[in-house]
C-alpha cells in the first residue's frame, strides 16, 4: 500500500548499541531505581516467611500473644519499607527514563530537520510525527512495565528457588522440568511476533500521516467534497494499525497458553515427585506441600520475566525507528569559515532528478557581490531547480558551485547557510511571537534588531499595531495574517538573518496581485547591498535586476538588461509584452 | 464518555468480562486444588486419588489458560476497537462538511487522535480487571467469613477501607496525568509547526533554532512526565504498603484468636493462606481509579474537542435544480459595505478590490464562516444560508488559493472516480495550462504526488489545482487569484482556457491581473468595501486612472 519511501529503520545491532549508550549516560538514577526496585522484591519477600514462623508458634503451642504482634509488626515494617520503596524507585525511573526519551525524540527532531526538504517530503511528516510520538510513547509504556516487573520479579525467583533448594533437592530438581517448555514457547514465540510489531508501528506511520494530510487539508477536502476519501483513508490506516495489534496480542495469548503448559508441566513434575518421595518417606508431607506451593508462587516472577522479552521486542521496534533517524548524516560542525561579499560561480552544472530527464542543462553563471541576477522563463523551464542549485539545497548531477572561490561540497551547511538564505515559494507563519518568527535563526537578537528587519520588510507598521507588538502569537491559532503579510515576515526573517546573498524563488508568488507592489518592494529593500538570484515571474520584479536571464528547457537562453533583452524581441521581448499588456 | 464506551463494546464485554473473571478465579482456586492434592493423594498415598486430583488440576489450569485466551482478545480486541473508533470521530469532526472550529494545532490533533484515543479505550480494561478484583475479594472474603467470621467481617470491612484511602491519592494522580498528556500534546504541536514550515527553515538554515524551539517543549512534557511518574509512584507505594500493612492487621487477629482456640490451626493456615491473596486485588483497585481517571481525563479532552462548535452551520433547503446565479445583495460584512454583485449564468465576472482583506471577506461568505451584518448572499433565487450544505456545494465551488493538493497521481487529484472521458479531460487540462505540468513528468497524468504536493513547482500546483477546479464543473466557480504563481505567457493562456471552459456557467475570479481582467465580461471595481465601478477592463483602464494604477504593474 506504500508507495513513500519512509526514513530508515535500524537494524537491531545499531538499536542495541544505541540503547546501551542512552541508558549509560543515565546509569545512575538507573541503577538506583534497580536497586530499590530490588528492595521492594525484598520486603516483598518477608511477608510470607513471618507468616511460616507465626503458624509455627501458633502449631509449637509455646507461642505468646507478645510473639505474635512483634511478627505482625515485622509485616508492617516490611509493608512501610516496601511502600517507600516502591514510590521512590518510581520516580527515580522516570528520572532516568523521561530525560533520556525526551532527549531522543528532541535528536530525531534534529536530525531529522537537517535532512533534505526533498527526502522529508517523500518520507511525509506523518512519519517523523509519528516517531516522536507513537514510537516514543510505546517505548517509555514498556519501560514504566518492564523494569519494575523484572527487578520485582528476578529477586521473587531468586529467593522461592532458593527456599526450594533449601527444602528438598529433589524436589527443585523436578521443578526444572518446566524450563525447557518456557524456552520452547519463547522460541516459538518471538520470531513470530516481531514482523507484527514492526508492521504495526508502520501502520501507526501511515494513519499519522493519513490523519495530517486530513486536517492540513479539510478546508479544501470539504469544498471538493471529498471528504470521504480522506475520512476512509484514515479508517483504511487506521484498521490496518488495530489488525495488527489485534494479531501480535492473539499471538501473545497463545504464548500464554504455552507458559500455562510449562507450569503445569513443572508442578506436576512436583507433585508427581513429592507423591514418590513422600511415599518412599524420603520427605514429609509437609515439605511436598510446601514445594508445591513455593513452585506456584513461581508461575508470576517467571511469566513477567518471560514477558520482558515481549516488552523489548515491542519496544525495540519503536526504538529501531528512531535509531533509523539517528542514523542519518549529521551535519557537520561549523568550519568558521567567514563568507565575506563572496563570487557565486556555476561552471557547466546540469540537473536531472532520478532516472529523469536534465531539468538543468549546461549553465554557467557568475553573480558579482551585491549583483542581482533575475531568472525569467515559463514554469517548468528549470528555474525552482535552479534556485535550489545555487541556494545549496540540491547538489547538481553534473558541475560544480563555488562561493568565494570553495566548491560547496567543503563548506558546512551552517556556514553556506549563514551567508547565503532562500526564500522558497511555500510561505509558513510559525505558531508563535512576531519576534521568534523573526529572529527564527538568530534568537540572540535584540528587540531592536528585530524592528530594524521589520522596518526593511516594511511590515514594522502593521507590526506596531498589534495587541501585544512584537510578542503578539501569530501563525495557526495566533492573531490572523493576511498571505502578503506572512510574506513581508518571511522576508524580514531574511532581513534579520542578514546574508550576503538571497535566492527568492517566486518568494512574492503567494500574495496574489493584490498585495504584490508592497511586497516588491519590500523584497528589493531587504536585497539592498546583497548580492541576489531572483526568481520571479513578476516580471515588474525582474526588470530592477542588473541582469536577467531567461530559461527554456533547462538551458540559460536569453542572458541582460532589461532594455537589451526588450530590445532584442527574443523571448523575454515576448513575456514583456504579455506581461505588460493591459 | 465511559457509558458509550461501554455501550459501544457491550457484545464483547459481556462475553470477555466473565471469560476474565473465570480466569482470575481460576488463577486464584489453583492453590486450593494444590492442597487437594496433597491432602487426598500425598498424604494418603492413594494412587488413584492423587491421580485424579491431578487431572483436576490440570482441567483448572487449562480453564483458566482457555479463558484468558478468549476473554484477553477479546478484551484487547474492545479496547482497539473503542480507540479506532474515537480515532474516526475525531476525524469525522474534522473532516466534517460543517468543519469544526477549533483551536488545536495540527499535531494537537494528532495526538488526540492516538495517545488521547488509546488511553480512553483502556478504560475497558480497567473496568474488566476492577469487577475481578472485586469479585476477587467478594470470593474471599466469603470463604473468611465461613472460615471465621471476626477475620471474614474485618476483610470484608477493611479492605473497601484500605482502597478508600488510596482513592484520596485519585484526583491529584490524575491532574497530574492530565497535565503530562497536554504537555506532550503541544510538544507534537510545535513539532508539526516546525514540519509544516519545513522549507522556509531550511532557507535560512534555523534548523538549530527550530530544534531549540521544539526541546522546549519536549522538556516541558519531560518535567511533567517526571512529576506524574511521582504521583503514580506515591499511589503505587501507598496502595501496596497499605495493602501489606492490612496483611499483617489480619495475621496479627488470626494469631492472637488461634492461640486463644477460637480457631483451629487449619483454620488459621486457610486464613493466612488466602490473605495474602488480598494484596492483589487491593493494590490493583487503588491503580485502577486512578488510571480510570486518567482514561477519563483523555476522554474529556476528546469530547471537548468534538464539541467545537462547527464553522458552518447548513440550512434545510434542497432546491430541486442546482441554482446557476451568484449575487450579493446589498451585503455589509467585515470591510464590505452594501456590496452589489451578480454573476448570471455564462458570464465570467472579475472583481477588483483595493485590499486583500475585501477579497477575503468574498471569500468567507461564500464558504458561509462570515455572515453578512446586512443583505443577501444568494445562488440562483436562494439565500446561501437557506440551503443544505450539499446543495451548496452541488452549486458553488470556491478554490482557495491555498488549495491543497494531496498524496496519489494527477489523475486522482483531478478525476478521483475517473468520471472524464478523455476529451473532457485533455480539453480541461488545456485550460488551466495543465498540459504543461503532465508533458514535465514523464509518467504523464500517472505521475505521484506528494503529501503537500512536494514534488511540484507553486506553479505548476496552482494550474493542477484550477484543472481539478474545472473538473467539478460545478455551476458557479469562484476562482481566488488563480495564476499568481504562473508566467506571464501561461497566464494569458489560462486566461483564454478559463474562458472558454466556463461558457456555460457562471464564474467570478477575484484578482488583479490584467491577462484575466481582460476575458471577464465585466469588471467589478471595489473600493472602501463598495463598487464603485462595473464595465470591461479596457473601458475601465480608458476612464477609471486609480484602476489604472492597481492592475498596472
């Protein structure tokens, strides 16, 4: 059913490593939280063998009513010991658990954003979504289960087996019949529910992604009427997500079934054995009885172990998720390389996507420091690709880019960035202040700063008059902005950002004409000592760059002024006069 | 919320709900049957007895294996069925044709959708597992009470005491909870913010900053995580300390009655056997309230989400011919001020307005989330408002700027039902330009968009979105700005297509380029929220400079 080519998935080695590396750096509220955890398997312990002793006393008939209270005052120790201990080693797994997870999701997040815009679209945001939520919260549920369980349920073990021993050698021994059937039955297992897992928490992906296409897309969904696809889409992902918590969950009962197998393999092994001994007077009835019942109290400890290897299993699949992400290029540490009124120069760069035909071909283009190079041309004739090819964003099949003289490939992507920004024709207003949508790559700017930029944007106006200026909300849910002033923002971003060059792809597109004059001319202040690469087809846009060049096909066809290119009745003479006829 | 729950899986509970209580019942008879064992087979030496009671053992265990089996699915099986369940209605308010106004992010949403939904539907679990646990001490507490009755009665009384007083603990574990599930909430939010905003970040390379921006969040989620893990910590201690402590209160009254002989000693070893089985129930029904509450708390953030109101509220008229006219009659809303405005049938009308905000304000009265102060908005002879909102939309179509494309080929996004012959399709796809978009993809109309419609140019989204337009064929088209992202040839290409396609209908383009301007039959001038002038656009550019000067460029 997918045709997306979601991000990567671990393998199992790289998850392992990974989660031993989380969990070591936070060992210590760990381990303690272990060893109380270990405590409360202790006091735990108490209760039944106070109560052994006080039958005892009560049997001997020398037992006083002293002796008994100061037995039941051990259990009431035990239960105040235990009850303390169980809530602090509670929260000290939430201390080691919360902050490790919270970490991990904020990396994928990271790591992720660094990614190609190009890759994240194919792979959805449903999917990134749905690892920093789904996965995340399916890990910490097993990890509030399984810890507390496992350490409760390893010292129960330890001790019964121990008091088993104790009574009768024999006896344990028969016990141990029960273990090859519990390791069967994990064998049996495991190999199989692990693809359900996996194929759940895709499913779980896939309905993420079904369900925010829905809710980005109700507005149009419902004009079209098309609401019901979506809405059946959603159920589609949805159901295919039950179906396979439904099947892994069959397959776990089953697993029940098998340990159920086990146990009344290994304490009718018990009895069976006692029986004999008992009858051989090898032991007492008394000793058989106890064995038996010692083994019963096994049947908890030992199916929650066995379930840990479920847990992890569920967990690891979510884990492998976000270890996938992990493990995608990180972007390399700043160079401090200082990109000063720097040449742009394409030498011989051409662009296909995939297996396609070049969208790019054959260009060659130098923008001076502080030249403004205008691309022209009908849609499709290669210039979003171009724009991304000298903005950084899409390293071309063939050629190569430089700035100041270095091929693009040996700059850090933070550095590029820091001197060269774009401003794509997507316009986004972030759900929050004026001043964060502003200052979005350079949070250290002062408030005056941020007026500056906004005054270069010409939007500090409009700015000034909102209910709480510079910190009024905006974006979804914020104070409402018109699409030209989600631009001007965009724009005064850059303004604060404050690069040596700009690429504007269509960057003044979404207003509509309405707004556009204002808009150009914002746009033309913000790239006022700048050198700049403008898309436009506005062609009122194009025509105060020092240079504008026309693009069909992939190629540069047409390359000067305005006047020249008007002059010279080629194909920009033709787009001029389409352009400005009235 | 609980009660529909109920309601809704009411085959499967009445059917799991015994299942697992047989099973817990089952689990909590097997030392019993142990000591019959040993007693009647054991002891005795008795060959066939203590055959048989192994038998019986072995069909115990096998009861209470099967009963798990089927009342567990079963159970699960309610508890995924209820959240996918509440996952569709969450959608369904969203996608609900009235629209829901909400104020919820996107991720908000999404979270709602999953974490919310799941922890509501594991409200059936904590229901199945608490009628166990009670009929767990009702069982007993009986065999007490038959045993002894001063033991029986302090069991029957104290443990509903015991579970009282953790009861206290509910509410502030559950605030707690609730806290922690909106903190996470609006973390996912920020993270689907950032997502959407996924290409103007990277622009200016403030992925670090985005990143910042989403830690906080995270951060705050994680410090409310910490602290409810605390209050569920404290409940869990409580509970299990009270419930050991209640342990030792029972031994130390059994004690003190056996040395007195007010009980034998195998009364007191049954006694001290099953008490230590009360544990179990105790300290599952104090984590049950409180988990109930935290259920209950995600199911009241549900229900005040599907509560939102609607954006848009339908009328009850179904008219028996879909209207073919649009007009506004003396209509006062938002900057709109006695606005007049006819499109007939045939007609393409364009509507020029001084600010965005009037061309908004069209907008929203068309989709009906802004009525008119004073005046009519009607389709054909019908107020908009008297209609049904599937008549409005057999009627109307307004094409957003902003239209979204979706993930599938052109061809689903143009013709879902493949309703077009090829003609209709090739002749719609000239007239928005689409051509051009499918001669760029070499598979053609079976080329994949993206979710967001990624792997296409503004331009080419714009004309897919206008073909899509034009497919509906509907009988009136309100086109907004329709080719601001395309070339100036393209546009005047479009210009022409868009004429054409149209002649039977009626269409109103609200925008300022001249290419369109030029095909309209007739131009609508609006300033200061009113028309103040109405004629062909190159009748308008001869007399009317302000016009003039706006479309001019």
């Amino acid at each position: 059913m997918t045709a997306r080519a979601i991000l990567p998935i671990a393998d199992p080695a790289t998850t392992t490593r990974r989660a031993w590396r989380l969990l070591r750096r936070h060992r210590r509220p760990l381990v303690g939280s272990v060893l109380l955890f270990a405590l409360v398997g202790l006091s735990g312990v108490v209760p039944p063998y106070v109560l052994g002793t006080i039958v005892d006393l009560v049997q001997d008939g020398t037992g006083s009513r002293g002796q008994v209270l100061a037995l039941a005052a051990v259990i009431v120790v035990s239960a105040l010991v235990g009850g303390a201990a169980t809530a602090a080693s509670a929260a000290l797994l939430a201390r080691a658990a919360n902050p490790a997870l919270a970490e991990l999701r904020e990396d994928v997040l990271d790591r992720a954003l660094h990614q190609d815009a190009e890759r994240l679209e194919q792979a959805g945001t449903g999917d990134v979504m749905s690892r920093v939520g789904d996965d995340v919260r399916a890990i910490s549920e097993s990890l509030d289960n399984a810890v507390p369980e496992f350490v409760r349920a390893v010292v129960a073990i330890v001790f019964t087996m121990f008091g088993l021993l104790v009574l009768d050698w024999r006896l344990a021994l028969a016990g141990l019949a029960a273990g090859p059937f519990y390791l069967v039955a994990l064998r049996w297992y495991l190999p199989r529910s692990a693809p359900y897992y996996r194929r759940e928490r895709i499913a779980q992906g896939e309905r993420a992604e079904a369900l925010m296409a829905g809710i980005h897309g109700a507005p149009t969904l419902r004009a079209l009427g098309r609401h019901h696809l979506a809405l059946q889409r959603i159920d589609h992902h949805s159901r295919a997500a039950l179906v396979q918590a439904v099947d892994v969950y069959a397959l776990l009962t089953r697993l029940f079934g098998r340990i159920n197998l086990a146990e009344w393999v290994g304490l009718t092994a018990v009895l069976v054995t006692g029986f004999l001994l008992v009858r051989d007077d090898a032991v007492t009835v008394g000793a058989a009885t106890a064995a038996a019942l010692y083994f019963h109290r096994l049947f908890n400890p030992i199916g929650a172990v066995l379930l840990i290897f479920d847990q992890i299993q569920a967990a690891g699949a979510s884990l492998a998720r976000l270890v996938g992400v992990l493990e995608l290029p990180e972007p390399r540490p700043s160079s401090e390389v200082v990109l000063r009124q720097p040449v742009l120069r394409l030498t011989g760069v051409a662009h296909r996507y995939g297996d396609g035909p070049d969208v790019v071909r054959d260009v060659d283009l130098t923008i001076a420091p502080g030249e403004h190079v205008a691309v022209v041309g009908s849609t499709g004739a290669g210039k979003t690709t171009l724009a991304s090819i000298v903005a950084g964003q899409v390293i071309p099949s063939h050629g190569e880019v430089t700035v100041a003289g270095r091929p693009y490939g040996a700059i850090p992507s933070v550095d590029l960035r820091r001197a060269l920004a774009l401003v794509s024709q997507e316009v986004h207003v972030f759900a929050t202040t004026v001043r964060e949508n502003v200052a979005m790559s350079r949070p250290e700017l002062s408030d005056d700063d941020v007026w500056a930029a906004l005054r270069v944007a010409r939007c500090a106006g409009w700015v000034a008059a909102l209910p709480d200026g510079l910190q009024t909300r905006v974006g979804h849910l914020g104070h409402p902005l018109s699409a030209a002033q989600g631009q001007q923002l965009a724009l005064a971003r850059v303004a604060a950002h404050d690069p040596s060059i700009v690429v504007l792809d269509e960057a003044t597109a979404e207003a509509g004409s309405s707004g556009a004059r204002d808009l150009d001319l914002a746009a033309r202040a913000v790239l006022e000592g700048r050198s700049a690469l403008i898309v436009a087809h506005r062609l009122s846009q194009a025509r105060y760059a020092d240079r504008i060049l026309v693009m069909e096909h992939g190629r540069i066809v047409e390359d000067g002024t305005h006047d020249a290119l008007v002059a010279r009745a080629g194909r920009y003479a033709q787009l001029w006069s389409a352009w400005s006829a009235r | 919320m609980l009660r529909r729950t109920i309601w809704r899986q009411r085959r499967r509970l009445l059917l799991g709900f015994p299942l697992l209580i047989a099973w817990q019942l089952g689990e909590a008879m097997t030392p019993v049957v142990i000591g019959m064992v040993v007693d009647h087979g054991v002891a005795t030496g008795d060959t066939r007895a203590f055959l048989l009671w192994l038998l019986v053992l072995a069909a115990l265990m096998a009861g209470f294996s099967l009963s798990y089996r089927f009342g567990g699915r079963l159970g699960l099986r309610s508890i995924q069925e209820e959240s996918h369940a509440l996952r569709s209605e969450i959608a369904g308010h969203v996608l609900d044709p009235r629209g829901a106004d909400t104020d919820e992010l996107p991720g908000e949403v999404l979270s709602l959708a999953t974490a919310d939904a799941d922890m509501t539907g594991m409200v059936v679990r904590q229901l199945g597992f608490a009628l166990g646990s009670i009929v767990a001490v009702l069982a007993i507490g009986g065999y007490l009470l038959v045993t002894d009755w001063v033991v029986g009665v302090l069991v029957l009384v104290g443990t509903p005491l015991v579970v009282a007083v953790t009861q206290l603990l509910a509410p502030m574990v559950a605030r707690r909870t609730e806290a922690q599930q909106e903190t996470v909430a609006r973390a996912s939010g920020v993270a689907s913010d950032l997502m959407a905003g996924l290409r103007p970040l990277k622009g200016i390379g403030a992925e670090d900053a985005a990143t910042q921006r989403y830690r906080v969040a995270s951060r705050a989620a994680q410090r409310a995580s910490i602290t409810m893990a605390g209050a569920w910590g404290v409940l869990a201690g409580v509970s299990s300390g009270l419930s050991v402590l209640f342990l030792g209160v029972v031994a130390a009254v059994a004690g003190v009655r056996a040395l007195d002989d007010a009980i034998t000693l195998g009364q007191f070893i049954a006694i001290v056997g099953v008490a230590q089985y009360l544990a179990e129930p105790i300290l599952a029904l104090g984590e049950l309230s409180a988990q109930a509450a935290a259920s209950l708390a995600s199911g009241r953030r549900i229900s005040r989400f599907l509560q939102t109101p609607a954006l848009v509220e339908g009328g009850a008229l179904t008219p028996a011919a879909p209207p073919r006219t649009l007009r506004f009659d003396k209509v006062t809303a938002g900057p709109l001020k006695d606005l007049d405005l006819e499109v007939r049938q045939g007609e393409l009308v364009a509507l020029v307005a001084d600010t965005p905000l009037a061309d908004d304000a069209v907008i929203r009265l068309l989709h009906g989330t802004l009525r008119p102060d004073r005046g009519r908005v009607l389709l054909g002879p019908h107020p908009l408002d008297d209609l049904t909102l599937a008549s409005r939309r057999d009627a109307l179509l307004v094409n957003d700027h902003h239209a979204d494309l979706f993930e599938g080929s052109i061809h689903d996004a143009i013709d879902p039902r493949r309703d077009l012959s090829e003609e209709q399709l090739s002749a719609l796809l000239a007239a928005s330009a689409g051509t051009d978009v499918i001669a760029a993809h070499p598979e053609g109309l079976d080329h994949r968009i993206r979710a967001s419609g990624g792997t296409l140019s503004g331009g080419q989204r714009q004309r897919l979105t206008l073909a899509r337009a034009l497919a509906e064929n509907r009988p009136v088209l309100v086109l907004h700005e329709p080719t601001s992202a395309v070339d100036a040839v393209t546009e005047q290409r479009i210009a022409a297509g868009l004429r054409e396609a149209r002649r039977p209908h009626a269409t109103l383009v609200l925008t300022a380029s001249p290419a369109l301007l030029d095909v309209a039959d007739v131009v609508v001038v609006v300033r200061n929220g009113t028309v103040v002038g109405r004629a062909r656009h190159r009748e308008l550019l001869r007399r009317d400079p302000e016009y003039a000067g706006r479309v001019a460029r």
